[in-house]
C-alpha cells in the first residue's frame, strides 16, 4: 500500500497486518501514481531484529524495520529521522531532545498541561524536511511508546537538549555543541550517498536552527524558562487558564 508520509509517497510492502492498521492515517487516496521510495523487510533483517525484541509480535518486529529501511532511504530526498519530541506552539515547532530518562516525555507533557495553542506533532520519532526557508518538521506514524502525535508538519524554531537539575537554566549553545549532541539523536545510513547527504543535513540542521541547552526540573518554571527562551514571548499570555 501507498502512504503519505513527510511530504513523500511511500510504498510499504509489508507481511503482517499490524501496519495496516498502525499506518492507516497517512493512507494516501491516490494508490496509483509512481512513489518517491519502496521498503520491504527482508528475511535476514527480521531474524536479527526478532533477537532483539523478545516478547514483541511478528507485525511489530516487522513495523520497525520498515521504518528503519524508510529512513535509510530519505536523506537523499533532503529528509533525515530525528529522535525526538516535536511540539507546536501557534504555528512553529520546537524539538526536544535528550538521552532516555532526561525527561524529554515528561517536559514535553507540561508544555501541554501549562500552554495554550499547543499540541504534540510527533512525541518520539519525527522526519525533517530540509527546505530553502529552513526545516519543516513533519509527524509519522512512529511516535513513541506514548503514542502522541498527528499528521501535520510545522516549520522547526529551535532544538532544545535536556538535562535534568536541580534549578531551571538554559542558553544558547555554540554549533561544535549541537553538533557533538545532534549525533546521538540520528540515524546516519550504510549506504555512501545517504550517509553523505545526512552530513549535509545535519550540517545545515545546525547552521539554520536555534538550539539551546535546558538544564531542568520538573516544575512550572520549567516550563516557563524554555518557552521563553525559545519563542521570545512572555509566559503569561501563553500560559492556561486555571481550570481550561
């Protein structure tokens, strides 16, 4: 079956059912015209996803791999998977990122309970666009073991890495500091021409977005500290009314 997913038509040939149903939101109406790429699971990749990943389904093992090969595929069509949390504040999106258990789920969540005009684009595993006006960060079906998410894309604002402390602090973080953080959070391909146009990518990630460091604790001000940092606006004409 054919899906629109992050501006591409994308071919899923799949052998389980589970993606069926799990991609079934970016189903494209038109199942005919040529698509952008194909991925298919081979044998040899299930067997050595499924060693693993015990206790998961045949469908699921397989999912995994089919979004692992998708992104292998797309950074020579200016296209690169992100490991992290994409919010939308009025229009713009913001990415957080952190190494499993720096509070990316739980910072993210606040966003929600304390902003208005906010909404979760993609809560784990988002695509970026490359265009001539910067990034666009686009939902997919892949969004993390919370599950939240849409089918939307949003021009990127600013990258902002976590780190759990104590008080609230963050600042703006020099581009050999993204780039030494921004590696551990993509997938750079086997291949030579989609491993190049990774480099590219990343290159121009960080030449084009903000990005921050946000040392945190789980409060209010928290919240506060990065959307003001990052949007330039004041907090209290964004933040929730008590009871909405």
């Amino acid at each position: 079956m054919i899906y629109d997913i992050a501006g591409l038509r994308i071919n899923i040939e799949n052998r389980c059912s589970y993606t069926d149903n799990f991609c079934k939101a970016y189903l494209s109406k038109d199942q005919t015209s040529p698509v952008d790429l194909t991925t298919r699971v081979t044998m040899e990749e299930f067997l050595a996803e499924k060693e693993t990943s015990e206790g998961f389904s045949d469908g699921y093992i397989e999912n995994i791999c089919l979004y692992r090969n998708i992104c292998k595929q797309i950074p020579t069509l200016n296209r690169l998977l992100l490991h992290a949390a994409i919010l939308e504040y009025d229009g713009n999106g913001y990415a957080f990122l952190g190494r499993s258990g720096t509070g990316k789920s739980t910072h993210t969540q606040l966003w929600l309970n304390y902003l208005s005009k906010t909404r979760m684009i993609n809560g784990d595993k988002p695509i970026l666009q490359a265009t001539d006006k910067g990034f666009l960060a686009y939902g997919t079906p892949w969004m993390g073991k919370e599950n939240l998410g849409c089918n939307a894309s949003i021009p990127l604002k600013g990258l902002c890495f976590l780190e759990q402390a104590p008080e609230n602090s963050i600042r703006k973080l020099i581009p050999s500091e993204v780039s030494a953080r921004l590696f551990a959070q993509i997938l750079l391909p086997q291949d030579e021409a989609n491993a190049v146009a990774t480099l590219d990518l990343v290159d121009r990630l960080i030449m084009y977005t903000p990005a921050y460091l946000l040392r945190c604790n789980i409060s209010e001000e928290a919240v506060q500290t990065s959307f003001e940092e990052m949007t330039g606006l004041a907090y209290e004409t964004a933040r929730k009314n008590k009871g909405e």
